[in-house]
C-alpha cells in the first residue's frame, strides 16, 4: 500500500453527526497521549495532519481523513485522562463507544498500547469490551524508539502473555515508532491486507 494522497475532511462530536459516506474506515484508539495522532501524521507522512501535544487530551473530536480518494483514517480522543473532570470524561467515553459501536463501515480498529510501560488495567478493560461487542481490532505498541535497556520488548511480551490468558487467539499485533518511522509499511500492508479481503467479500 502507497500513500498518494492524505486530506483532512472534517470533525464531528459524536457517530450520529459524522461524515455521510460508504467507503471503509480504519480508527485509532488508546489512552490519552499514547500516539495516536503521530501514527496518523507517520503513516500519511504529513506532520501537520492531526494535531498532536505532548499534552493529553489533544484529540476532542472524531476527526476523518481521506487516503488516496478511497478510504479513511480516523482519529479519535483518547481514554483515561484523569484530569478531565468527570462529566468531559463521561461524554467523551460516549463519543468514543458510540463511534466503536455504531459506524458500520469502520472496518478495523487500532488499538495503540504504550510499549514501555507495564500491561494498564484500564487497557485490559478496554479489550475485554472489544471482545464482547465482537469489534475486530489490531494491537500497535506505539513509543519503540523510548525504549531502554529491553524495557519495550519486555512490556509488549508481558503484555501479550497477560492477553494470553484470556483469548484463545492473540489479535494481531505490531510495534512501531512515529518519531523514528518504524512499523511504517507493515501497518499500510495490513491496512491493503484487509481492503482486499473485504473486496473479495463483495
Ligand atoms: P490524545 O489526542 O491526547 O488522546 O493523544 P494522542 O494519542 O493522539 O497522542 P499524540 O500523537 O498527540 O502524542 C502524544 C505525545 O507523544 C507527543 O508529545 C508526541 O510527540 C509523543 N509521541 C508520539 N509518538 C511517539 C513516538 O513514536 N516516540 C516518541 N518518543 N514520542 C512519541
Ligand atoms: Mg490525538
């Protein structure tokens, strides 16, 4: 998969209001600040498409972007910022479920997981709910280049020991580093991966 072209197209503030179209979607979620917007920026090779902070609580909005006139990425805020108050927390969390839930041709989720911290049990959470709604979902261990002393490594390997436990299958799952451009085309390949199957489907 090449990208030929990457273009902002608009922000909605819940499933309801968000762009009318058919073509398939691919969404970013994960806890505030985890980098979901640089992946976008990575991906695409435009810095300036998603706003990013080193902040949390950057993304507010479902924001969607047109890839190559055929399909979308879409950026969505983040959970787990404590220092929202609890009704902004509330309402985000339903923005972000009903996104989940509702926006049918949202073929695939991103599930971002910081790769240098140890397993989160807010994360844990999170993918148990996935399963149970049945949302087909890829893991990406985001933050490679942080890594000292073997700390990334052994974060993703505890954490996909601790998954093990549960699921009889692991999802599929790939590491990668938006400031040193890691994991770049193996995303993109699994993105086109799951375009053709969906086209032979058809
Ligand atoms: P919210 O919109 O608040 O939910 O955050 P987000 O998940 O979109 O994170 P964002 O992309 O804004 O990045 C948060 C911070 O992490 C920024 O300071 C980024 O520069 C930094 N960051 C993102 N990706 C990487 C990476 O691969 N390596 C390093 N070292 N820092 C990163
Ligand atoms: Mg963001």
């Amino acid at each position: 998969m090449q990208i030929k072209s990457a273009k902002y197209e608009s922000s909605a503030i819940s499933v309801e209001k968000c762009i009318n179209t058919d073509k398939a979607e691919f969404a970013f979620i994960g806890r505030s600040n985890v980098g979901k917007s640089s992946l976008i920026n990575m991906l695409t090779g435009n810095e300036k498409l998603a706003m990013t902070s080193s902040t949390p609580g950057k993304t507010i909005l479902i924001n969607h972007f047109l890839i190559n006139n055929e399909w979308y990425l879409v950026d969505l805020p983040g959970y787990g910022y404590a220092k929202r108050g609890k009704k902004q927390q509330e309402q985000l969390a339903q923005m972000i479920k009903g996104y989940i839930l509702r926006r049918e041709q949202m073929v695939n989720l991103f599930l971002l997981i910081d790769g240098n911290i140890p397993p989160q049990r807010i994360d844990l959470d999170f993918i148990e709910w996935l399963g149970e709604n049945g949302v087909p979902f890829t893991i990406i261990f985001t933050k490679a280049d942080k890594s000292r002393k073997g700390s990334f490594g052994k974060s993703v390997k505890a954490f996909l020991n601790g998954l093990g436990e549960q699921w009889e299958e692991l999802p599929p799952h790939f590491e990668v580093s938006s400031a040193k451009r890691i994991g770049r085309q193996e995303i993109l390949d699994h993105i086109d991966d799951i375009l053709t199957s969906l086209a032979a489907d058809s």
